[in-house]
C-alpha cells in the first residue's frame, strides 16, 4: 500500500515538473528574447547555461510545492469526504438504515460533495422507512395468521371432548368455519395487494354503466341491511358509463360498502351517490357509525392498520389499503371525511376518460 502511495505522489510530481517546466520554459525564453531585442543584449554560452540551471531548480522546487498543495488539498477535500461516505455505506450494507452524514462546509468547493450527501441521506431514510414497513409487515401477517389459527386449534380440540352436546359442537364447527374464512380472506387480500403493488395486474379498461355496478354492489349486503335495520338513502345518476377495469373497481366498492355496514350499528343509515360531470364520476359512500378521529383518518388506508380495535376481529385492516392502491392505479383520488360518533364519508373520483386504467406502473 506504501509503494502504491509513493508511485502515486511521484506520478503527480512528475505531472506539475512537465507543465511547471513547459510553463516556465516558455516564460523565460519570451522574457529573454524580449529583454535581448529591447536592450540589444547578447547572451553568452556560460549565461545561458547559468540561466537554465536555475530555471530547472525552480521548476524543481515549484513542482514539488504544487505536489504538496495538491497532496494536503486531496487529503482535506476529497479524501476525508470520501472516507466518510464510504464509512457511512458500509454501515448501510450491514442494516444499519439510522447512518446520517453531516454535510459539508458550506462553501462551493463542497458543493458537489454536499449534493451526494443529500442524495445519500434520502437514500438512507427511503431505506429505513422501508425496512420498517417490511419488518411491520411481517409482523402483521405473523400476528393475523397465528390469531385464526389458534381459535380454529382450540376449537378443534374442544370438539374432540367426548358427549359434547350438539349445540356446542355447532358452535365449534362454526367457530373454525368462520376461522377459516377470515384466514382464506387474509390470504387472498395479501396476494391481491403485492400483485397491486409490483403492478403484476395491469387494468383492462372498458365502457360499462357505473351507476348498475354500483346498485349491484348495494344489493349484495341486502341480508345485511334487513338483519341490522339499516335505512338505505340513494342518490344515483342513471347511465353514469365510465371507462375503467370494472372488476378492480368492484373491489372498491365492495370494501366500502362492508365497512360501512360493519361500523353502522343497528338502525342506523348507510347512504349511496353518484354524480357526474363531462370529466370526472363521484361516488360517495356514507355511515352513521362510530366515525374515526383525526388521527386515525391519517392512517387509515395504511396496510393492517385497524383503528377501531371494537371490530378488529370482523377485518384484517387490508380492505382500504386495497381500494386505495386501486384508486391510484385509476389515477383516481379519494377522500374520507369522518367525527367520531357521527360516522363517515368516502369520497372517490374517477376519470371518465378514455385513458383511464391505462396506468401500467408507478
């Protein structure tokens, strides 16, 4: 490592010696030529030669200085700068994502060295938030697996108790049916959100009627609304056609629909509408539930993410994350206004465009 020092400090020597000695030479030739023709002078063998000695020894010596500035300002302002980036992406490689770098002096000649450090410290922070989401992740999906498993085990062990009477054996039965279902809906959202993630489903867009879907989507929760009491209130344009991937869209409003009827309690009003303009569909999807507070409104399309505790056991907390990525694949937006004991409001805009659902990544 030594020589590899010592040729490299010689290499930038001899790198200032030639230009020095170029620079210089080329100086004093004009300067005595000038000098020569202004005073009629005429050097002599024994000048000449005394002159170049001393003009070698001063490139000499110039070169050597500039090799020592060059060596003390590489060190200062490359080198130490370097070291720290370097440093820094090590301790990145091994997991550490809480690495800052200070930047720089702030002057120009570290400029170019204070843009990287920016770069790297966005980089660093875009690599922790993700870390953090996967380690959440996982922790999520551990936890929302292992609870269904652990009822249908214990029912399942329950049923093996001999002269167990009907009733209760039903209520086992239906315990890990229920179970399972939860778990088959977990799985399927979880496989439905990666592939919406890593855009491995790619819209197929069509002309279909917006407001049919929407009256179809209604009526499935038909048994819901009659065993809660639930008014119904509509307010849908007929012929509402949109150019959008219908069955994607279905998704949408098959979550907000169930959250709706989920979160409404008995006698309460759920409330459906659609309007349209020559650009834009809005759908609007209201309760009269529990409603959310500020706070949770902010997380509430994040994966797994259950603000009411109450009804975690109805949900896995993928729902909004769906229809959220949906929405955005559709280049679409969506809104919720909520109070907490008042209930809420969801608010989807759609283009109404041709070009809709042509979105193929982010």
């Amino acid at each position: 490592m030594n020589y590899k020092k010592i040729l490299h400090g010689l290499n930038n020597w001899f790198v200032f010696f030639l230009i020095a000695a170029f620079v210089v030479t080329c100086c004093m030739t004009l300067f005595i030529t000038v000098i020569a023709n202004t005073l009629d002078l005429t050097f002599t063998e024994e000048n000449i030669s005394a002159a170049a000695k001393l003009t070698f020894g001063n490139v000499v010596l110039i070169s050597l200085l500039f090799t020592v500035i060059d060596a003390v300002r590489r060190r200062l302002m490359v080198d130490r700068p370097t070291k720290r980036i370097v440093s820094a992406g090590e301790k990145i490689t091994k997991g550490d994502f809480s690495v800052r770098i200070e930047p720089l002096y702030d002057n120009y000649a570290y400029e170019s060295f204070n843009s990287i450090i920016s770069c790297f410290n966005k980089m660093a922070e875009e690599l922790g938030s993700v870390e953090t989401l996967r380690t959440d992740f996982i922790a999520n999906v551990s936890h929302e697996l292992k609870t269904p498993l652990s009822v249908m085990q214990n029912y399942g062990t329950m049923l093996q108790t001999p002269d167990l009477p009907d009733e209760k054996r039903i209520e086992y039965a239906k315990g890990i049916t229920d179970n399972s279902r939860r778990l088959a809906s977990l799985i399927t959202n979880i496989l439905k959100l990666n592939k919406l993630e890593n855009q491995q489903i790619f819209p197929v867009p069509e002309h279909f009627d917006l407001s049919e879907q929407l009256c179809e989507s209604l009526l499935q929760f038909e048994e819901i609304w009659e065993q809660k009491s639930i008014d119904i209130e509509t307010e849908i344009d007929d012929g509402v056609y949109i150019n959008s991937d219908s069955e994607l869209l279905s998704l949408v409003w098959n979550n907000l629909l169930s959250n709706a009827f989920k979160f409404t309690e008995n006698g309460g009003t759920v409330s459906v509408s659609l309007s349209a303009d020559d650009e834009y569909a809005t759908v609007k999807i209201s309760d009269t539930g529990c409603g959310i507070s500020a706070e949770t409104g902010k997380h509430i399309f994040e994966k797994f993410y259950q603000g009411d505790t109450s009804h975690a056991m109805q949900g896995n907390g993928l729902g909004l994350a769906l229809v959220k990525r949906v929405v955005d694949i559709m280049q679409g937006e969506i809104t919720v206004e909520s109070e907490v004991g008042k209930g809420s409001t969801f608010t989807v805009k759609l283009k109404r465009g041709e070009t809709v659902g042509m979105e193929k990544a982010d």
